[in-house]
C-alpha cells in the first residue's frame, strides 16, 4: 500500500476527510472533512490569518461565492479558463486530453498546447480510450470551461458562475476597500473561502477536488514606490528550483537567502521574495517537511500572459521508496495592473479601480489652451460648425504651430476646409497637479488550503514500533494538532473518570483543545490519540489521588516519554510546551 | 432615515458589509463583509462554535456546498422547497405570490395556501403588480424551486445544487458521523457553512439574501433513552411568545424558566427548551438586547409537516419610533426520525442511517421456525411447490395452530391446494437477542450568522452626544467587537508614533485584535473608533515618555471616560476588562 492509501485510510478510519454522499456512490471530486480534520483545517486556516493577515496588517474580507457574468467576462475566465477534454465515441467516457498525450507519450506540459496539436499528438501516438481502449485518432479535442453555471433570479435569470478564484472578489471590490485603505498603497486585502473548478478528471482525496479553499492575498502597491521591508526576511534561506535548474535536469536546487535571492536575480520580483520568505517560515510551522519542499519558477509557457514572475511552493507527497512526486501547494505570482485595468473597463468605472497618487510636491505643467471663435464658425460651416471646431481643437493641441501661420486646414468627411487661423487663439496657461490617478499593481500569493492539509497528513504520518508493538502516528505540530491534549482515567471507577473529566473540562476552559476518552484500555487510547497526532496525553491514575498535591502522568507522543506532573502545575507546564 | 438605512449607511463606510459588484451594478441578494463586517462575522461564528460545538461536547464538520441531486430527492427539498412565483404579463417582473397577496390584503400566512387560492386572492382584491401596476387577475400563480443548479462534470453531468440547508451535510454523512461517535447515542455534530436560496424577491442588507451562513446542530437521540442534562439551564428564564399568545394577539410573553416551560408543557419537547436556554444565554452575551428578543412558537401551519414542535428566536429589528418588526434569527426544531428515514431509503442503505441500540440485557425470545419438506412437495407439486413452501412458511409463523390438525390449505393462482400437514415440521426455538437497529430522532438548533450579524449592529447602534457633540457608537459586546484595542499617538512626532506602534505590536502579540491609528486629531479617531464598537482606546502622549515608569491613557467606549494607567500594567488591565 502507498502512502497516499495509508493516509487516506487513515483519513477515513479517524475522522479526517472521506468521500462525501458515499452511501449514495459520491460524487467525484467532493470531499467532507470529518471533526478532526475540519479542526485541523481551522487551525492551518487561523495560522495563515495570524501569519498573512493580521501579520502583515492586511484586511480579511469575505465575499458570495456566486458571482455574476461580467465579472469572468472581465477576468478572462468566460473566455480562457478551459481545459481540453475528448469523447470516448464508444464509451462516452470523457477524458482531459491533454493529460492523456502527457501520459502515454514523452511530452511535458500539454496544457500550453493547441487542441488541434492535441489532436494531431493523439493519432501520432495511436492514443486509446483509457476506459475502454477504443482508439481515438480523428476524434475531436474540445476546450471545455472549468466554471460552474448557475442562473440567478426568477424565471430566465441572469448567468452567475461559482468563482473559481477567491481573489476576483477582492479585485471586485476595489473601489469599496481603496476607501478603507484611505486610498493609501500599499494595503493587502486577503481572503479566505471556496473555490470551484469543474475538473474534467478529478482524483481522488484532497490533491484535484471540484470544490476547494483557497487563502488568498492581494498587495496593491505603487510599483515605483512601493518595496517590501526585508529586515525580517532577508537572511531566511530558499530552496529555489529555477528555470535555469529545471533545464539542466539535474534536479539540484539554488539555496539563497531573500536577500541574496534579490541580489543575484534569481527571483525577479523582489515582493515574491519576500512572501517566500514569510511562507517558507510558515510551511515550516505548521509542519511541512523542508526536506521535501521547494520553491519551483514557472516556465514562461506556464504562466498566464500578464504575470511577469511566477513561483510555486511544492512539496513532495511520494512515501520513503516511491517516485518523487511534486504537488503545487502554492504559488506567487506579480500579476501587474491586468486585473483591475480588465475590471475598470469592463464595468465602466475606470476611475475606480484606480487610486489617486499625491505627488511629493504639486507638479507645474504647461497646458495649451485652444480658444476657437464660435462667432466665426458658426456662419460659415453651419450644422458641422461644432465637428470642425473639435478637429481644430485636438490638432492644434497637438502641435499648436499649425495655428501660427495662414489657414487650419480641417478634413471632414471627405471635404477640406481651410479655416482662417484668426478664428483660433492659441494660449499657454501653467496648470498646478497634486497627483496623478495611477492604477496599483498586484502582488497575490494564493493558498490551496486542502493540499496544505494533505501535505500535512502525509508528512506527519509514521510507522514506528514501540514496547515491540507497530504503531501508527501522526507527527502534527502543536500549532495545527486537531487535538492538543487527551485526558484518561486508567478506569472510569472509584472516583478516577469523574477526576479526569474535572481536568479535562478545566484544560479546556483555559483555551485548549481537549478530549476525554475513556473507552478500551490505555495502550488502545495512546494509540488512538497518535493516530490523531495529540501531542500530549494526561492519564489519572490511582496514584493521582494519593499523591499530595495530586499527580497525574503527562505522555508526549513522539518519544512516547512519561513524566509525573503536579495538577496544579499541569496547565502551564501543558501551555509551556504547546 | 429609519434604523436599517442608518445602520446600512455605517455599515458601508465602515467596512461592515455592502452589495457585491457595485461597479457593476450588483445583483440582488449578495453582500460582502469588509474588513470590519468580515471580523465581526467571525467572532460570532467562533463563539457560536464554542458555546454550540465545543461547549457541548459536538463535533464540527466540513461538507462541501454543491451536492447531487439524489441528496434532495431524499430531503424533499427537490419537489417542496418552492415559493410561488407570478410574472407580470405586461412588464415582466417576477413577484413573490404570497407576499403580494400579504402586503395588499388582511391575510396573513399565505405562505400554506394553493397557487388556486393565491390567483383567487389575487383576483378578489384586484392586485396589481407592484412594479408597473398591471393588474394581475388571471395571470397563473407558479411554483418555482429555490435551489440554485449546476451541472457537475464534462459533458452533459450530472444534476447538482448549491445546497440549501448545511444539515443536509450531516445527514447525508450519518453513516460516517456515527462510526466518530462510536455508536454511541446520543451525539451532536454542527457544521457552519454557506447555504444558498435563489430568493425570488431579496431584500437589501443581510436579511433576505442568496448567499448566506448557517450555523446549524444536529443532536440524534434515543428518544426513549435520552433526556437532556438541565442542571445549568433550569433556572434559565425565557420569553416566549407561544401560539396561545399569539392568538390572544395582546402581544403579552409568558416568562418562564426552562424548567417550569417543561413541566407546564409551554414547551413540548424537552430538548427544545434545553437549547433555548443555552441560545438565550449565548445571544445575551454576543450584545443582543434582551429588551428587543423573544422566542416564537410556530403556529401548526407553520412548521414542516415532520417537525412535532418548532421554536424561533426572534429579535425586533425596529428603531426606536418605528412600528415593531421581528425577525427569524434562530429556529428550533424537533425532525423526528424523518430525515435519516428518508436518506436510508432513497440511497438503499437503510441499515447505514439506522444505530444498533444495545439492550441493558440480552433479551431472550421465542420463536417459531417452520421446517418443509420439499422430498413430499416436490413431486406432489412440482414447479409450484417451492411457492407453496414459501406461503406455507409464512402462515404457520403467524398461526403455529395451523400445522397441527389435518391438511393445510394454500390457495396459489385461483386453486386451492390441501398439504399434508406431515410435511411441516414446526418447533418453538428461543433465540438471544443483544439488541436493535433503531433510526435517530434529530433536535435541530440552526442559527442564521447573517441576520445575527445584522442584529447585533442593529442592537448595538446608538446615537449620543459628548462634549456637546453628536457621535454614533456601536455597543458591540467585547465577545464580538472586530477591534477590541486602537492605539493612538497624540501625533506621529517626537516618538510618540513608534512608542505607540510598539505597544500596539506587543497588544497584538498577546492575542488582542488591536488597530493603530494616526491620522486625524485624536477626537476623530475616537470617534472612528466609537463607529466600530472598539471598546478600548489607549493614547500615547508626551506624559507617557515623561511618566516612570511610562503610563497611557485608556478611554473607554460608552461612557467615554478616560483613565491613566501604567504601560507595564496595561496588558493586564486590558485583559482582565475583555
């Protein structure tokens, strides 16, 4: 069995994440987390918002999942967010057909390919129907859009979609949270919720769902204003796997510092430096094994057309004597202007997707002022007086030295005039600018939430022995451990169950998260509490009420170790070391 | 401006919450939170999470939103979850049936009657549509299904909704949900999450929208097991606006504790009073008015037709001079056994939604085991005789006196045919039985996060005046406020600002959500404060720097009064008031 099998079974036996709807067959591509796996997932949520948000002092918003037409219209998911899928024409099987050629041939990233090379690929390589083996030469490749449909409203409705990026509802309310940020850049808008992708092939777990959550970040900033502040970052190290290292195929990685990431232009973008920074620290927290873990660059066919740099964090979810396998757990990328200028246009509101830039010191410009007599033109041209003069007007502006000497010559549809240069007054007014409307530029790291529980589970999960007996457990940090202490009696009797429930109830009224359990014998519980990832269990024992002050034995997980507590000490020495 | 306009005003300038894709002109029925909104939202949820899920011992799940169609066959929501619905003939507009006929007629709960009987109402009283003043006599009255649809997966997909309950998340897991909880009854899971209606008529703000969040409990019980534990709750005193009140209409309450509404049979089912008292407790506490709260019993017309009694929490949203208006907040009900009933028959898994009920003691019955002999019927019988044994089998279980005189007479396809009662064989057997599979009956609390966020602004919205000067001040409760702490610089000179920026950071590390604010005289940064229902506001000013050790002033909200106290103190003193 591999280890995404243990994982997911162990997923499945203690409550993490299954199938959801299974006792009507599920439906490919849902999962539901169970109690300790939504609670894990709250607590790699809420240390992301301490880390991210409130860290850096951006604001968390939270829009509908349900957006409407003009929006994808706008972020270009309407028209580009597709993947190339083919009918099995004997079958009716539907297959991603570029992850078919990726599969049966030697080509890598298909996904930049057309349909039509798809197709040519396909009947190259005799490719067949992975379901029924039906060949599928001459069969049509289509592009199919990832969005769910919906219709909102009575009746015909109006088209809205499920988002399939949390951060279209940040770039949709600019004009909103602009104001919240007293129109000051940079500010950092974040948010946390469900995405959706309609995935032709979705697998099984938490790596490829239907629905998803992302934590997403967007900093505006003033991209000649605005740098990051390395103090705090500038010496954490990276393991960047570049596009130079990626060609050369010898899977070695660049270790730099931020710092000397920016300096040597490994990383072109100095803000994605610093994000890596603070997310390499916050991978390491939550428990991601460095060891397999990486910043990957995107390879320019990669990545979208308005991003100029672009980096993923991957972690590597194969088990100990399976093939490296790298799953995208992140990616940062500098997205420019693209957005909100797409959004200006699109919604009509230009100027509110833009943000007005103080100068230092207001700015004198010279500014030529047209005056055209209208006394003139009116009785000469008559109806086409007002067209004439607006001709007039641009082109003199442009190069006022038309009006200088002799006649202005106008062409209007088809027709030229010569309007006599008295009719037009030429002057230079110097005008005062305190600023400039300028639109923010975006840096966005984004989340996906559910592989981050997944590389969790898979690089928490062990198999040891201990006392001679195979155990299996789950290496959890303390910051996202679903259950931070688990409370026994030996026995629920002779006053020991309702002592233990006492203490867990106490532990618990001072913030921690804590169970009682009180079924099956102790070795069971221990191991039950491992399969979770509890770094600590607190047993009242006999000795416990004898003891004076009373004691309780406290056990940690990895090592397995037991230590003799005070109670009246038990929740700071508990505290101490969550 | 009435309360909800002025709310509503703050509500956007404040970064509470505001119509979704205003620059492209929205779409009815969806809001953002803002930063503020967002928070607050969040502290609701968190302490509806401790109070409902944590407090109680239930475990929290996470489903997915978008679910297949199956799912609401079973929950019925697929034939029954339908407003009525009328289009006006001459300008298109869709209007709620039942409300028009509400609004413009002395009738009063439309929402029960027939598309027949709304299109007579509608003609009796000449209704007209609100838009554009057609009249609508004649025009048919439609049903129209609330659940928004979607398609999942390529090709044609299958049929799924965005679901419009999140219970249906739990019961659709039942047979998982119960291996967590060991079997054991009786157990509580709550899930807080988005649900979505395709609302025909939303209204503005947070009351009527498409997209919202609930928050919602599911308890199963033994019903003849289970009763609830009401030591903390007894004494708690509720208002309740019961159906016998409501038809005496003098608006009067019975007050009574959750004890004597048991024993008076106010309210019918013990565990509805039980979560009553917990909600009372729980809204008191996040600032609801208990001056402006009230639990509503449904009237029998009202509440689904599986639901045995049904309790609302209602809060009156009015201000202070205008007519009373409550609204739902929270619902009560009692499901019986009908949901999990119905999922084990739609999905074929009846066992799956049923729980092995173990008795105290093994319960020994007799019974009746009918032995044939095929070697007599076989040859007598030939092709008939195996359905001859079968009816022969059946009736001698139910009348064992049969088989004892003479032929017995099994009638098959119009003949009669007499057996030889030689061929039966019948014997008494005593058979142990350890148990039963029983179906769960279901308590359901559920709570919309929305309109409690409304409420709470509502309840806490105040207008006063200090200093002879008008303010508006939000008395957000400290469970719930989005900030709990601002620190200010008098100015951002002289080191008062970096003082002040250390403190706020030192705040923020001891867990307080803390904003720092320098812009502005320090009367409108309180005042900004006060609109937020910051509690705290702590001021660095020259005595600071001068003071040994260092002190700051620290304002508090409501009654705006100031109190000097030292830095190194600070902390506590904040704590110990939050």
């Amino acid at each position: 069995m591999n280890l995404d099998n243990k994982v997911s079974q162990l997923a499945k036996r203690r409550g993490f994440y299954f199938q959801s709807a299974e006792a009507y067959g599920g439906v490919a591509g849902f999962q539901t987390f169970g109690p300790q796996g939504a609670e894990l997932k709250r607590n790699i949520e809420e240390s992301w918002r301490d880390t991210f948000s409130r860290g850096l002092g951006h604001k968390e918003i939270e829009g509908p999942t349900v957006m409407p037409e003009p929006v994808f219209q706008a972020s270009g998911h309407l028209d580009g967010f597709d993947d190339m899928i083919i009918e099995c024409p004997e079958c009716g099987t539907n297959t991603r057909a570029d992850h078919l050629v990726e599969d049966n041939t030697g080509v890598e990233e298909a996904e930049g390919f057309s349909t039509e090379q798809i197709e040519g690929l396909i009947k190259e390589h005799g490719l067949v129907c992975p379901e029924c083996n039906e060949h599928l030469a001459g069969v049509e490749v289509n592009d199919f859009n990832l969005m769910f449909k919906t219709s909102i409203g009575p009746g015909d409705g109006t088209n809205g979609y499920l988002r399939p990026e949390t951060v279209q509802g940040i770039f949709t309310e600019f004009p909103r949270l602009k104001q919240y940020a007293r129109n000051q850049l940079p500010f950092g808008v974040t948010q946390i919720g469900k995405a959706y992708r309609n995935e032709i092939s979705p697998r099984k777990g938490l790596v490829r769902t239907r629905e998803f959550t992302q934590a997403e970040l967007d900093l505006f900033i003033d991209p000649e204003e605005d740098r990051p502040d390395l103090t705090d970052v500038k010496d954490i190290e990276l393991k960047l796997y570049s596009v130079e290292e990626q060609k050369s195929d010898e899977g070695e990685y660049i270790v730099a510092t931020v710092e000397e990431a920016i300096e040597e232009e490994i990383i072109g973008v100095n803000w994605i430096a610093y994000y890596l920074g603070i997310a390499k620290e916050w991978y390491k927290e939550i428990g991601i094994d460095m060891d397999r873990f990486r910043f990957r660059q995107h390879q320019k066919g990669e990545r979208a057309h308005y991003a100029s740099d672009c980096w993923d964090a991957e972690a590597d979810i194969s088990g100990e004597d399976e093939e490296e396998e790298w799953l995208e757990i992140a990616g940062f990328s500098y997205r420019g202007c693209y957005d909100l200028k797409k959004h200006g246009q699109h919604s009509g509101n230009e100027r509110e997707f833009k943000i007005f830039k103080e100068y230092d010191e207001p700015v004198v410009q010279e500014e030529t002022k047209v005056d055209i007599d209208m006394g003139i033109l009116g009785p000469e041209y008559g109806d086409e007086a007002g067209e004439i003069a607006e001709i007039i007007e641009r082109e003199v502006r442009q190069a006022p030295s038309v009006a200088e000497d002799g006649p202005i010559f106008v062409h209007l549809d088809g027709e030229e005039h010569a309007v006599d240069n008295s009719a037009v007054e030429v002057s230079v007014e110097e005008v005062k600018k305190t600023g400039e409307e300028i639109t923010p530029e975006v840096v966005e790291p984004s989340f996906g939430v559910d592989r981050t529980v997944y590389t969790v589970l898979v690089h928490g999960y062990n198999e040891d022995v201990v006392d001679n007996e195979k155990r299996t457990v789950l290496h959890l940090s303390n910051e996202v451990a679903p259950v931070e202490v688990a409370v026994f009696p030996l026995m629920d009797k002779e006053g020991l169950g309702d002592r233990a429930r006492e203490i867990a109830s106490e532990l618990r009224d001072s913030g921690l998260n804590v169970e009682y359990d009180d079924s099956g014998n102790i070795g069971k519980r221990y191991r039950r509490q491992d399969e979770v990832g509890t770094p600590y269990c607190v047993t009242v024992d006999y000795e416990t009420l004898e003891d004076e002050p009373e004691t309780v034995t406290v056990r940690e997980r990895d090592s397995t170790e037991q230590e003799r507590v005070k109670i009246n000490e038990l929740e700071e020495y508990l505290s101490s070391k969550l």
